[in-house]
C-alpha cells in the first residue's frame, strides 16, 4: 500500500490578513498575486497565502 506523502501543516494566510500585515490594501495584495509576485493557491474560491512564501516575498522586497 503506497503511504501518504508527510504534509508539514502550517495555518495559511487570506488576503486580509497579509495586507494587514504588510500595511496595504487588499488589492494591493491581489495585484501582487496576479502578477506571479506572491506564491498562493485558490482554495474555496479565496486566495491562501502560506507564512514561508509571505516571508520569501517580503525579504525579496527588501533586499531590491
């Protein structure tokens, strides 16, 4: 029997709250996902954002 593959979980992050985080508008944040700038999946019709791609961005940002 092939066995599952080991998922870490980690709480993931809606729009409103990485804009909040980040001090923008959220459609700042939607802007900034349709131009492939942060990583997010669409799950139940609204975007998810995981920490580590939040982070990954925002050092990415900072270091331009």
């Amino acid at each position: 029997m092939p066995s599952k593959p080991n998922f870490k979980r980690e709480p993931l992050l809606d729009i409103m709250e990485v804009a909040a985080f980040c001090g923008v508008s959220d459609k700042t944040v939607r802007r900034w996902i349709e131009a492939g700038d942060l990583p997010a999946a669409k799950l139940g019709g609204q975007w998810r954002i995981r920490h580590r791609d939040l982070d990954a961005f925002v050092i990415d940002r900072m270091s331009r």
